[in-house]
C-alpha cells in the first residue's frame, strides 16, 4: 500500500492593507500595513521607485517617522511566493501643517 500526497501552492493574496490614498501632514508618522497569506508563505515587500523599503514574511507594517513633503508619492507592497506575486500601491500625500496653511491663506 502506498499513500499518495499531494502539495498545493497557493499564491499570495492581500488579507489586510492600507487605504490606496494616504493624506497626512509634514511632520507625522506615515504608518502602511500590508498582511498577506499563500503558500508558501508569501514575502512581503515595500517599495518607492526602484527602492526596496522593507522585505519581511507575513505581514508587515512600513513606517517612517516624521515624513517630509518629499517622502510623498506611490508607495508599493508586493506579496511574493512560488505560486506567483501580487502588488498594489498606496499613495501618500503630504502636505503642509495645517497651522501653516490657516495663517498662509488668511
């Protein structure tokens, strides 16, 4: 008698993720969350541009304390495993502080 196994590879899918538009002030903490599953278990990546941010298993949450205006822009989360990879983007908007803005315009 022999027993047979079968192994699937399931490819990576999104469980949890941030909003596609982010909006804060110049000064905040830019916090993005991006969980996956699959299996194998997938890799989870964040990029800008042709820049690797983070790479962990999982889930993972991207943060960068104290955006600049210039750390606006698409932010990119990328879930990879053997079976294949899913992306999607966030952008973040980053503005002046509020106070600013108020007294600017008056």
């Amino acid at each position: 008698m022999s027993i047979i196994t079968q192994s699937f590879v399931v490819p990576p899918r999104f469980t949890k993720r941030s909003s596609a538009i982010v909006d804060l002030e110049e000064g905040e903490d830019l916090n993005l969350h991006c969980e996956g599953s699959g299996d194998p278990t997938p890799f989870i990546k964040w990029s800008k541009g042709d820049e690797l941010l983070q790479s962990r298993k999982i889930s993972t949450s991207l943060v960068i304390p104290k955006i600049e205006r210039k750390g606006g822009g698409n932010y990119v989360c990328t879930a990879v495993n053997n079976a294949g990879s899913v992306s999607y983007s966030v952008l973040v908007r980053v503005v002046r502080c509020k106070y600013f803005m108020t007294f600017f315009y008056r």
